[in-house]
C-alpha cells in the first residue's frame, strides 16, 4: 500500500493509506502519544532513561500517570525543561527517598523551568524537591495547575530572574520555599492555596535566603491555613530594596483555621507600615495604611508682619507614619513612590487677634514651595472668652517621591501674631 500526502489544512491526519480493496482510509494518530513529535511521554517504566539521562531541552516531557522515580534526580541542564501532566489529579512526579533532592542543577547553573497540570510529592526525611541556580540571572521559574503534596521542603530557587504560580496548591507537608541570591524580576503566586500543613513545620513558607532581593515586586493574592508555629514569610525590607514592591492582595490567612491579625509571627521581620510595604484588602494580616497624623501637642506662638505668611509654630507630634517621615516640625514628607494621590484633612483651633481675618496655606514642596490649597476665617470677638477661629476641610495632594507638605499662615488685617491650639491636626492618607 502506498501512503500518500494530504493538505496541510488536514495536519491533524499522519498518513491516508489504501485498504486491499483499493479504498482510502484514514489513519489518526493520538495527539498525547507519537503524533507530537516535540514530546517524550514519561511513565513508570522509562523514567530512568529518559529523566535520569540529558534533557532534551527542545522536547516537553510529559508525564503519563503517577510515576513514582526512587532515587532518580531530574538534571536541569542550561537549557531549561518544560514539563507536563494530563492534570494535577492524573500526573505526577513521586519520591519517598530520604536524603534526596528531585531537581537540581547541571554545573554552571539552568536555564528556564517551565511546569504545567502535575503535581509532586517528595516525602522523604531531609528530601527536598528544588535545589537549582539560575545559569545567568535571567532565567524563569513558572508553573501553571502544579500541585506538591505532603512534601517535606520544596527547596531552594537560586539568582532566577522572575517566578510564576499560577493554580498551585500546596497540601500537606513542610512546603518551605527559600528564594536565594539575587531575582531580578519578580515572583507572583496567584489563585494559590495551602492546606492541611505537618503540625510540626516551623519554617515559613516563603524563606528569604542567602543574599536574597527583589529588583521587582513579590505580589500574592493567596489562601493559606498555617500550623501553629510556622510564619508565612521571613522576608525583611531589606530584601525589598524598592518602595513597596512586597505586595499582599486580598490574602486571607489562618492558624489552625483561626483568623489572627495580631500574631507577630506570620511576618517576623517585617511589618504592614515598612516602607516595601503594600498590604491591601487582607484577611487575617493587617494591612498597609499609606499617610499620617500630624497633631499639636505644645502650643507656641507664630509671629506674623506685613502680611507676609509663616510657617505655623507649635510642636508637632506625628503618628502612624506609613511610608512618610517628618524631616523638620510640622512637615510630611512622603518616602515611597506608590501611590501618589493622597487627602489631607485638616481640623485646627486659631487663637489670634479678635475680629483680624487669617489666612492658612497648605503648602506642597517639590524644590520649591507651591500652595496648593487655602482657607480664610475671621477670628470672633468674644467678650470674656477667647479670640479663635477654626479651620477645618479636606484637601487633595499629588505627592511625588521625598516631596513634603507644611502649613502657613498670614494675617490679611494687621501684625497680631497666632496660635494654633492644643489638639489641632491634619492627616494624609491615600485617596
């Protein structure tokens, strides 16, 4: 019989073939199996050979079933490998070795790793799943629907330039994760969840290693239930060196199914208010509350001549400064560069010459001073009382990295100085 060939538009046929009566057939290859000719099927009876032996970096292995490698290690080579499963139910990669590692590095480091619809399960006492360096710093570790069951640590990820998850799951185990070296990109683990953790795991789940830091951000939305001695991360601003580039985004996390806000030790080292920083919409982790009060908590008297304004005297007492500082009496100065948009409110008691009209100024410095809002109020002449106005209101602000705010006043009428009274306030908060 001779075989002959069809259109490309037909690609999904191998071979048209003539029966012994003379009439065409049609032979269809099973695209999981010989049809895809840049695939190598692994399963129990050749993983071996073909994950023990030089990966063929141009080839996605896929795993036929529940495959079950012993003492075999997966040698990354410089080139990478892609993996896949039918899903994280059919597929996987198993090893109840003690003492053992399943991925490692070939000798100068790997290239991309690339997962899909599997999942593993390394359970050996002293066993891990990952112990890989990036071969240049710029290589990618992602994984879509990948799954690691009961497995004793997943390791160490070394120098890669950016990490994926997307669909993974964590269940069961000590699934520790050290980030190590230098990652200059960024991780994400999104729609992830962990669950059903060992009692006795004491290590986070994301562990900051040697030399670790982020030259972009760390972003997760994930749903965690944590044993009770284990944190969620031991990341420190230090391994953030960019404004906040830590961001946790609608995190629900849990201890032994109980929401714990206060617990100090889901993130030990660092905090919401730190400057790489971004908590928002959290359950069971605080959040991150960008902006600051700013309060009189002495009062001195402003002198004033010529109608000419000053900036308003009196000790200022600031608190929950989130990602401002005050770098002189009175001044908010904004440190990080997300977000921009802020709303400053204001609330101030004026004692100052009866019946003189007085002018406040909020005043945005760039490199030089710009007022950006102002209110005028007449002080009351009281008889037998004392001689004050108020201010209050709420203004908006676009503050740029190190730019700061500051109030000012002016008596329009005459030179009868001011006080700003005990009490008196203004905040700025994200708008």
């Amino acid at each position: 019989m001779a075989d002959l060939e069809i259109n490309d538009q037909y690609d999904f046929f191998k071979n048209v073939v003539l029966d012994d009566t003379g009439a065409m057939k049609v032979k269809i290859i099973d695209p999981l199996v010989a049809g895809l000719d840049n695939r190598i099927i692994v399963n129990q009876t050749n993983f071996s050979t073909i994950l023990g032996g030089a990966i063929d970096s141009t080839k996605e292995y896929f795993i036929d079933g529940i495959v079950d490698i012993g003492t075999t290690q997966i040698t990354i080579p410089s080139t990478g490998i892609t993996l896949k499963g039918y899903n994280f139910d059919l597929s996987a990669l198993t090893s109840s070795e003690n003492s053992y590692t399943m991925f490692i590095s070939e000798v100068g480091g790997s290239g991309n790793v690339l997962g899909a619809d599997y999942y593993i399960s390394v359970t050996g006492t002293a066993s891990k799943v990952y112990d890989i360096v990036s071969l240049t710093g710029n290589e990618a570790f992602e994984f879509s629907k990948v799954n690691y069951i009961d497995c004793t640590s997943l390791g160490v990820i070394d120098n890669y330039r950016q990490g994926l998850e997307v669909g993974s799951g964590r269940f069961g185990g000590s699934p520790s994760l050290e980030l190590k070296g230098a990652w200059l990109g960024g991780f994400r683990v999104s729609t992830s969840i962990v669950r059903g953790l060992s009692a006795g795991m004491t290590e986070p789940l994301f562990k900051a290693g040697t030399g670790f830091t982020m030259g972009s951000r760390f972003l997760t939305d994930i749903n965690v239930d944590l044993p009770a001695s284990a944190a969620f991360l031991d990341f420190s601003d230090t391994n953030f060196p960019i404004a906040s580039s830590l961001e946790l985004r609608d995190v629900l996390i849990t201890r032994n199914g109980a929401t714990v806000p206060t617990d100090t030790n889901l993130t030990p080292n660092i905090e919401a208010s730190n400057l790489s920083c971004s908590w928002k919409d959290n359950n069971g982790i605080p959040n991150t509350f960008v902006g600051g009060i700013s309060t009189i908590s002495t009062e001195i008297e402003t002198a004033l001549s010529g109608g000419n304004p000053s900036p308003i005297l009196g000790t200022f007492t600031n608190t929950d400064l989130q990602h401002f500082d005050s770098p002189s009496n009175g001044q908010l100065r904004h440190l990080g560069n997300n977000p921009k948009e802020y709303t400053v409110n204001f609330d101030f008691v004026l004692e100052g010459g009866a019946s003189d009209e007085y002018k406040i100024e909020l005043v945005l410095n760039d490199g030089s001073d710009t007022v950006i809002y102002q209110q005028t109020r007449v002080i009351a002449n009281s008889q037998g009382g004392r001689d004050v106005t108020y201010f209050t209101g709420l203004a908006n602000a676009i503050l740029n990295q190190n730019e700061y705010l500051f109030w000012q006043v002016t008596n329009i009428t005459d030179n009868t100085n001011c006080t700003l009274e005990l009490s008196s306030s203004y905040s700025v908060k994200e708008r």
